[in-house]
C-alpha cells in the first residue's frame, strides 16, 4: 500500500510518501515540506496548501491519506491554525474519494519507536532506520510525515478488521443456515 | 456591496447574502444552512460543506466573504470542527480571489444589538427587524451567517480605512514636497 503521511500546519505542512505492507521492509517514495508565508491573508495561506497537496498527490498516486489527528489542549493559536491545515488536507483526500485515517501523535511514537512519549530526535532516527535513509529528513515535520505514513501502514491491518467489525455489527442479520456433513 | 456571511459548523454551517452599505437599509438575498451527516467520515463532511458553499458562491456572486473567527476556549471537539468548517468557507472564498474578513461572536453581537454579550434570541431579533424580515431565520446558525454579513457591512468602512492606513505605513517613504501658496 501507499500511503501520503501529512503532518499539518499552517507555515509547514511536512508531507511524505511511503510504500509497503506490515512486515515487510518499507520504501519512502518522496518527502518534503508546503511552506506559506506567514505573513499572507489566511485564506491565500489555505489555498497555497490545497496547491501543494494536490501536487503531492498528482504526483504519488497514494491509495491512504493519513494526517496527523489535532488536539487543542495546546497553544491555543497554532492548534488552529494546524485543525484548518489538516481540514484542507483531508478535503483533498476526500474528494478523490482516499480514504483519511487520522492518527494521533502518540500512537505515531508508539507505533515507530515503541514509546508514545518519544522524542522528536528518536522519531527522527527510527524513521531514517526504518526506510534505510542516509540522514533524518528535515525539518522534523518532514520526518512526523513520513512516521504517520509507516504508523497508517502498520496500523492498517488491525484498524481494517475493526472497521470489519464493526461494519457486521451494524448490518442486519441474516440468519445463517448451519450446515453439516 | 454584497456579502456572504458563514456561521461555520461541521453539522450545520449557516449561509446569508446581504446587500446593502452602512447607513442605508439592507436587503437580504438568501439565507440557508449547509448540512453534514454526523456519521459520516470527516473527510466527506469537509466535501459536502465545500459543495455547499460553492453552491452559494455560485448562485449569489458576493463580493464579499464574512466568516465567524473560530476561538478555542469553548469545548474542545467542536472547537476542531468549528476550525475546520471555516477552513473550508475560507479555502472557496480565497481560492475565488473574494477577500474574506474573520469577525468574532462579541464584534458581531456588538455590531447588531450594541451589546457584545447579547443572547442569541436578541440577535435574531435584531436581525429580522434590520432585514424586515416576517420571522426570525431559523435555526439560530442561519440567523448568525446573516448578523455576520451585517456585521460586516458596517465595519467594513472603518477596516478598509485600517487597511489603508496599514499599506501606508508599510509602503516605502516617499517625500512629499510641501506646496505652500
């Protein structure tokens, strides 16, 4: 599967793409940063985002999105600024009908490093490790990008039964005919 | 001017079109609600509202886009929603070249009842007395897109003076020769 990791935010959105299954050793296709101008009207700021994910995903084709889930519970300011990147990332996403997985930062730590509380540099290293690069990406948004991709990939598998699950449960029931031999 | 005002919200974002200028009476064009089903996936939500308001931009050509500025004290998960809603009015407006003023709650409360902590029944009072409308819109986010574009239309002289005043001072000096007679 591959997937564009994005990490939202209004002055750099980190975005990388990542190919590959669980269990298997992974492949980053393409990593980098959509600037805007910090000092540009707010609106042009969101336009300027959507252009650059769509030419990320005119460019890599990925099947997944999965975009960084936004908290408020910190600098009340950024996080807004970071729920209206990610709003047009998922828009994106959404209407060339790419299913959107949200993932929150610490199940990306956990899911890379095994520790949800890690560091920015330990993401950093294991994501260099991981998909046999020469030197972590840079900025660290780049490298969250690319950590949330290798999260969804690894991830997919368990959340892909729930959805299973959770899809039968919410089905009628057709009663099944038991058959023996 | 005309303007379109957006009460953003992921389950209801409230849309109005008001024409008019400060000091003169005003007309209302449209007023509506652009609705998402809170069970779907965020990402379809986000492109059933950017439909919607594209609907809107096409059918009442505003000038004008006038959206409520999101803040993040007030409860957390519809705070997120809140912010990504707006995100999506201010991504279409933009991506049109339509300017797009931010308004808070309190500036627009002010602008039509003269109290900035006013109720929301006295804001729909308020705004179907200044609209000469029979009822008051309904529901209340419907009622607010129009105070917004209301609000918008009165302050606008006084923010284009501001704005003005901003390019001035940022603009390069130039002397002027003083001309005495």
């Amino acid at each position: 599967m591959r997937v564009l990791g994005v990490d939202p935010g209004l002055t750099r959105c980190g975005v990388g793409v990542v190919e590959g299954v669980a269990g298997r050793p992974l492949r980053m296709l393409g990593v980098g940063v959509v600037r805007t101008p910090s000092d540009a009207e707010l609106g042009e700021r969101l336009v300027a985002i959507e252009r650059g994910i769509e030419a990320w995903l005119d460019e890599y084709r990925p099947e997944f999105v999965a975009v960084e889930r936004v908290f408020s519970q910190h600098n009340v300011r950024t996080v807004m600024g970071t729920a209206q990147a990610s709003a047009v990332a998922m828009l994106c996403a959404a209407r060339r009908g790419l299913p959107v997985a949200l993932h929150t930062p610490s199940e990306v730590k956990a899911a890379v490093t095994g520790n949800g509380r890690a560091e920015k540099d330990q993401v950093g290293a294991m994501v260099t490790r991981l998909l046999r690069l020469d030197a972590p990406p840079k900025p660290a948004d780049a490298a969250d990008a690319l950590a949330l991709a290798i999260c969804h990939i690894w991830r997919a598998p368990a959340i892909n039964r729930l959805q299973q699950a959770h899809a039968a449960a919410r089905a009628p029931r057709i009663p099944v005919r038991k058959v023996t031999r």
